[in-house]
C-alpha cells in the first residue's frame, strides 16, 4: 500500500465544509442572476433536492 501525504494550511477551505457547499452551490446555480425575491426561493428549495455527499 502506497500513502501520499498532501500538505495544506491549518485553515484550508478543503477543510472547510462551507467551502465545499459553496462549491456545489455555484455549480448548481451555473451563475445565474438571483434578481429576485421568488428567484432565490426556489433555486434555494432546489438545493435540498441535490446530493451533496
């Protein structure tokens, strides 16, 4: 069995849950413009529905 260790500073954002979320967040959402109200609500109920593991 081969071990690569990877080095990264105490507070990485791959350490970070958050950032990872944020991560699959921008993705789902592909950059489009939450201008509105009605707009935000349903891309954020969408997110309950994506497979975040």
């Amino acid at each position: 069995m081969r071990i690569r260790l990877a080095y990264y500073p105490p507070y990485h954002s791959k350490y970070n849950p958050v950032e990872r979320l944020w991560g699959v967040l921008e993705n789902h959402w592909r950059g489009e413009l939450l201008d509105s109200v009605e707009k935000t609500g349903s891309s954020a109920e969408s997110v309950g529905k994506l497979r975040l593991g």
